[in-house]
C-alpha cells in the first residue's frame, strides 16, 4: 500500500506540474492570437486576458490525454534513472502491480475532468462565444432550446429580435409557427410579427403568411396589424452560426446534455452528435487509463538498455494513433456509421486490451 501511495503521489506531482506548464504556455499563444483576432478592434488589454482566460479551460480540456501521456513517460523515465523500477521489481512488484496506482489516477482525473471541468469548458466557453460576438458585430446573438420551442436572439446596433419558433427542419435553415419580438434600444419592444414559416437567407429571414402588430403606447396594436403574404427582417445571423451553436455538444454541460438531447428531438433537430458526445464524455476515464497504459508499454524498462529517445516517440505517437482513432469513430457515430454506443466505448475498450496484452508479453513472455 504505502509504494502504491508513493507512485500515486509521483504521478499526480507530476500531472500537475505538466499541466501548470501547458497552461501558460496555452495562456501565452492564445493571448497572442486573441490580440491578433481583435487587435483592430481596440478592445484594451484586460478584455483581451479576459478572453484568453475564458478559452483556456476549453484548450487544456482538449490535450488533457497528451497530458497524461507526457506525465507517465515522465513518471517512469524518473523512476528507471533512479533505479526504483529494478528495486520494485526486486521486491517482487511485477510491472502490472506497479501501474495500479498510476492507472486509478488517472482514471480519477477522468471522473474529475467529466463532473468538474466540463460544466466549467461549458460555461465559460459560452461566455467567451458571447463577449466574442459582442466585440465583433456589436450585439450577440445566442441560441437557446426548451420545452417551449427553439429560441434565438439577433443584435445589432439598433437594437435585438427575440425569436421563438415551435419547430424547425433539420438543419434549421427553416423555422416553423414562428414569432418575432423586436426590440429597440432603451424602448423596449417596438414590433412583433407572427409567421407560418421563416427561411434564412442571405442577410434576411424571408418570413411567410406573417402578420405584424406595432408596439406603442396609446396605440391599438390589433387595429394597427398588417398581413403579408411575404415579409423579409433583416438578420444579422448565418445557418453556419446557428449549426454551430447547435451543433457544439461541449457547449452544454454533462448534466443537462440529457434534457439537451430529448429537446432537440423534440424541436425536430438530430440529437446523434450530442449523443456520441455524452457517451463519450463516459468513456473519458478509461480513454485516459488507456493512455497510461500504452505510454508505460514502451516506458517501464531501464535506461541502460539504450533506446529512450525511441520509445518515448513510438509513446507518443501511438497515443496521438489512439486520439485519431477515438475521433474517428466518433465521427462516423455522428455520421450514423456505426452505432452510438460502439462510437464511444470500442475505442478506449480496445487500446485498454491491447496495452494490457502488451505489457504481459513483455513481462511475462
């Protein structure tokens, strides 16, 4: 027990320290391209730090297997320059016993990667999406999805639309039962129109059998109202932007992603992706496990044989090999190729095997 607590306490010393170091150096070239994103916007420093710290969370989320794999090549680097493996081995500890400890740290740091950072990922890279998009075009615009309908919001300088819709086509270039709520700057509401239908074009929803009512003190709105055949609002909004506010699983936490799911179904969008995402989010623990697994493959041997420099690259590569195949399948789950559950789980549950497999017939023959 107590030489499992002591690689245990070496290998979590020495995630933290890699990941300290990676993140200010993600801190340092992302503050950079955030200077260079919005340098002619004249935004002042302290939004452009604001920025960067927003989007960090999101970057150390996507490298944190390349973290895990740099601190096990480290970990037993270490201990085989220092001989402890020849001792451990000497005592009797076999290599799998000694990766134990290190195996159910990181399979820790993926149960906490899943409950903790990834609402955190959630959160602030929404907020960065949205001070982004204020920066930018002057006003935001944001998605959001209900019992109640899909709802969006455009901005611009003169003011925001509220858009409520019951449903939509697949790919949202079409809202259905739709209402417009048009509000100006510090007037409130000044129009709202109700349509059968409202197609995004370039620069315009192109709304149809719609009917407007204006909003004004004093004024009878319902004696007011004008019917048209066809009607087009100008909009500030693109179906690249919508698809891909919708189409981000990792904007949505882990614990609402469920109720996510059920309303896009319900609001008429395909729920695949997000799906394939919240399994995979599962999965992360033992896609991480895997990964100490396979570094420590080609890791746990001494530095008097030769040959570090090569197997630290083949460590790295057949980790980045393993990063790519999990995408991969992930891609052609969302695509329907395969189904959800073999999308998410065959990819850690394979590398998990085979470093297993591996291992043994280096140890043992």
């Amino acid at each position: 027990m107590i030489l499992h607590m002591y690689f245990a306490r070496r290998f979590a010393m020495t995630f933290l320290l890699i990941t300290g170091v990676l993140f200010a150096l993600v801190m340092l070239i992302d503050a950079v391209e955030q200077a260079r994103k919005f340098g002619g916007l004249e935004i002042g420093w302290q939004r452009v730090l604001g920025l960067t710290l927003l989007n960090a969370p999101q970057t150390i989320n996507l490298i944190l297997p390349l973290i895990v794999i740099l601190s096990t090549i480290t970990l037993f680097i270490s201990l085989a320059r220092s001989s402890e493996l020849v001792v451990t081995r000497a005592a009797g500890r076999s290599a799998m016993r000694a990766l134990i400890a290190p195996v159910m740290v990181a399979f820790v740091i993926g149960v906490l990667a899943v409950s903790m950072l990834n609402p955190i990922v959630a959160a602030t890279g929404n907020r960065y999406l949205q001070l982004s998009e204020g920066y930018r075009a002057g006003g935001a615009s944001a998605l959001s999805i209900s019992d109640e309908g899909l709802w969006l919001r455009q901005g611009s300088a003169a003011g925001q639309t509220v858009i409520r819709a019951w449903r939509s086509n697949a790919d949202a270039s079409v809202l259905y039962d739709v209402t417009f709520i048009t509000y100006d700057t510090g007037n409130g509401p000044v129009r709202r129109i109700e349509a059968g239908s409202a197609a995004l074009m370039d620069g315009a929803w192109s709304l149809r059998n719609a009917k407007s009512w204006p909003l004004k003190a004093g004024q009878n709105a319902e004696a007011n109202a004008e019917h048209f055949a066809q009607l087009e609002i100008p909009s500030s909004l693109t179906l690249e932007r919508i698809r891909e506010s919708i189409g981000k699983p990792a904007a949505v936490s882990i614990y609402d992603l469920p109720t996510f799911i059920r309303q896009l179904e319900q609001a008429g969008f395909s729920a695949r992706r997000h799906k394939v995402w919240l399994q995979a989010e599962i999965a992360r623990p033992l896609f991480l496990m895997a990964m100490v697994l396979v570094a420590s493959a080609f890791t746990m041997r001494h530095t008097r044989f030769g040959g570090t420099g090569v197997a630290v690259l083949t460590a790295v590569l057949l980790g980045f090999g393993l990063y790519f195949i999990r995408s991969f399948a992930q891609i052609l789950g969302e695509n329907g190729q395969i189904p959800v559950m073999l999308a998410a789980w065959a990819p850690p549950v394979a590398a998990i095997l085979l470093a297993v497999g591996f291992l043994l017939h280096v140890e043992d023959g």
